[in-house]
C-alpha cells in the first residue's frame, strides 16, 4: 500500500470489482481506452490485474480517496504484455472515474507509483504510453518528470488502422 497526502493506493480485490466495473464501463474514460468495457471485460482486466500483482508483487492499483476512502481511479506500474511487441519494459499508468478529472489525483498518484518503480523496484526506466491526442494524459507524464521519446512512438496492435485513437505517443523517465 503506498500513501500520498489525499490518497492510498492499494492492490484491486474482489469486493472492488464493481466500482471498477462503474470506472471501465464509463463512455468518458473510455473514449481514450479504446471503449468501454462490459462487465465481462472489466472482471477480465481485474482477473489480469490480479494476476500480475500475485506473480510480480506489484502492479496496476485501485487509488482511495483518504477523506472518504471512495475508489475514484486506478494508478499504477506494470509489465508491458509481450503482445506490444516492446522490449520487456515496464508501464506507468492511470484512468479515473471524470468525477475526479481536474483535481490533480492522476498527477498525485503516479508521482507516487513512480517513485515506487524507482526506489521500491529498481526500474531502470518506465515508460507511460497514450494516443497522440490525449493531451491530458500528456500533461501528467510531463507534471510527474517523463520525457516525450518520438522514436519509440507507435501504432497501437490493438486499434484498427483507421481508428482516431492509433496513433500513439511514448514518454519516458529514468532512474
């Protein structure tokens, strides 16, 4: 569990599967993921999730507000999946409920989770990856010290050629 001055970040459980559930099955916080997820989806991404903290000890986390311990977002690092076909590496990242959009939790969180990739880990580097028009998602990897790398830029396997959202951006931060 890691604490910042408004929030916990801490491992996804069962019970949370729900509210994270709310979070993936949002058209605004999917409109920047690729869509939104059913329900099957989203127990799926928090089976992976799971998955990857159990084998790695680390990993994509629910993020708790402190003043009322609601779960407004997801923060945190992981393996990039070999099908990314990247060197193995591994990914900071975040989505919020848009409740919380504005009020510098994505920002407050991923300084933490770096710093944990860092210190706790040992990462000689972490990447965060997002669609060349997310320029939020952007601001934050600037805000939290990550640097635009244009040469590892690429088009996401996932996405359809002709999907707005393929084209993709990768910053960087080293240890």
């Amino acid at each position: 569990m890691i604490t910042t001055d408004r929030l916990v970040l801490r491992p996804a459980v069962d019970a949370d599967r729900d509210a994270i559930a709310t979070l993936n099955g949002d058209a605004r916080v999917g409109a920047w993921l690729g869509g939104v997820r059913s329900r099957a989806e989203s127990d799926a991404f928090v089976d992976r999730v799971q998955a990857h903290e159990a084998e790695h000890g680390f990993g994509f986390w629910v993020v708790e507000r402190q003043a009322d311990m609601r779960l407004v977002g997801m923060t945190g690092v992981w393996w990039v999946p070999p099908e990314m076909n990247m060197a193995p590496v591994v990914e900071i990242g975040w989505r919020f409920h848009p409740e919380a959009w504005g009020q510098g939790y994505a920002t407050e969180s991923a300084k933490a989770a770096l710093t944990y990739g860092f210190a706790t880990l040992k990462l000689p580097e972490i990447i965060a990856f997002t669609a060349r028009t997310n320029l939020a998602s952007q601001s934050v990897m600037r805000r939290i010290g990550m640097s635009h790398d244009p040469a590892r830029d690429f088009d996401h396997p996932r996405l359809a050629e002709d999907d707005p959202l393929r084209a993709h951006v990768i910053y960087v931060a080293r240890a």
